[in-house]
C-alpha cells in the first residue's frame, strides 16, 4: 500500500488509479474500523488524518480528471481540520528515485521525473506562486544557483503544495500561465475569472504542446482548488 507524498503529475496512469484505489481502502480501513491492514505503516500514518487523506484524494481526482479519466467514487465524510502527517515514509527526494525505479520498463508520468533542483523548481513555479509570492520570489534564485538541494527543496515544495492558495494568488499565477498560450487563443477570455482562464490555459497548451505548462505541477493541481470536493468539474 502506497500513498505518495509528490505531486500526482508525476505517477504515471497505473500509479495514479493504483494510488486513488489504495486511498479508499485506507480511508475505508480509518473511518470504520477495520481490521484488514490496519497495522500497515501507511494505514497508521494516516491515523488521525481522514481530513488530509481526503485533499490527498482531492489532488489525485484534479489528475485523473486532467488525463481524462472519470471520477465516480467519492469519498463522503470528510469533516474536520487538515493536518498532514508528521513525517514521511520515504522523504519525497526519496519517492522520485523510487518512480525512477518503477518506470524503467514502464510509460512515465504526465511530468518527467527530476533529478536536479532546476527542473524540479521549473515544475513547481506556478504552484508556489499561487501560495506565496515571496517563496516564489525566494526558492526560485536559489534552485538556479544550485544553493538549495534537490532532497531539501522536494520536500518544502511538497509541503507548500499542501496549502490552500489564496483565490488573488491563483488567478495571478494563472495570468502568468496564459501569458504563455494568449497568443494562441481564437477569443477573448474572461481574464477576471480563474475558472475560465485555466480551462483555456488547458486547452491551448494542449493544443499547441507547450511543454512548459504541460510539464507544470499547476496544470493539474490547480484543478483541485477550482473546482468543488471529489473533483466536480470538466476539462476540454
């Protein structure tokens, strides 16, 4: 049983549905007691944490709806305060090195497996934008310069990922995203909208294989915060 901590971007399809499906069980196994893996070391670090398992699930669902897949399982119950688990399994440097592993034979993820903190960081950017613009304005001189780690940065980027962004930092970061494809577009968009600017952001890099964006933990888990619990919304 496996929850990962990294974004669902880079789970290749088998790991994304496989990851969705174990998460049920745990949630299944927590809320109602059950005994069937109980003592498993990723059921136990979940103890106490439905609330987080359910915004893990929420980011799992933003994926899977991003790569087309329809969501028909909702998790229900999901009062509470999200508190994430105190520590990891495998920190998150660690958990790419794994996927490494798992995918030599096998298709990769939506996003390229990093190995350095430059293109770990140029993944992240519009992610970390969306939360703090003085993070962003922090992390990123330092990924360039090679000053902070790539086993250190995996984790705070995984951790910021976990917050909430504020609605006036995701439609900033979303406007620096449509500066990428605004050339592309046949109509105008509603630039005061964050609904209408990502679905065009999609579709247009889509369209036109802007690998920057394609490549973006924000193609993906932005879907999550526009959209209500368990994923209801649709994507071109």
């Amino acid at each position: 049983m496996r929850i990962w901590d990294v974004d669902p971007g880079y789970l290749n399809d088998r790991s994304l549905l496989g990851e969705h499906r174990e998460l049920h069980g745990i949630y299944s196994i927590l809320l109602n007691g059950k005994k069937g893996y109980s003592r498993h070391p990723e059921t136990l670090r979940w103890k106490s944490r439905l609330p987080a398992l359910a915004a893990r699930h929420d980011a799992l669902i933003a994926e899977m709806q991003l790569r087309g897949f329809s969501h028909r399982s909702p998790l229900g119950a999901r009062n509470g305060v999200v508190v994430w688990p105190g520590a990891f399994i495998n920190p998150p440097g660690e958990q790419f090195a794994i996927l490494r592993k798992k995918y030599e034979e096998k298709g990769p993820g939506r996003i390229p497996l990093p190995s350095a903190p430059q293109p770990l960081w140029a993944h992240h950017k519009y992610s970390v934008m969306a939360r703090s613009p003085g993070k962003y304005k922090d992390i990123g001189p330092e990924a360039a310069a090679g000053a902070i780690g790539f086993h250190e940065l995996a984790e705070v980027l995984t951790e910021l990922l976990r917050e909430k962004p504020a609605s006036g930092c995701l439609r900033n970061a979303l406007h620096h995203m449509w500066g990428y494809v605004k050339k592309f577009a046949e109509k105008p968009v509603d630039l005061d909208d964050s609904g209408a600017i990502f679905r065009a952001v999609v579709k247009l890099a889509r369209r036109h294989r802007v690998l920057y964006l394609l490549h973006s933990t924000a193609l993906g888990e932005f879907g999550r915060w526009l959209s209500g619990p368990d994923g209801d919304r649709s994507l071109p």
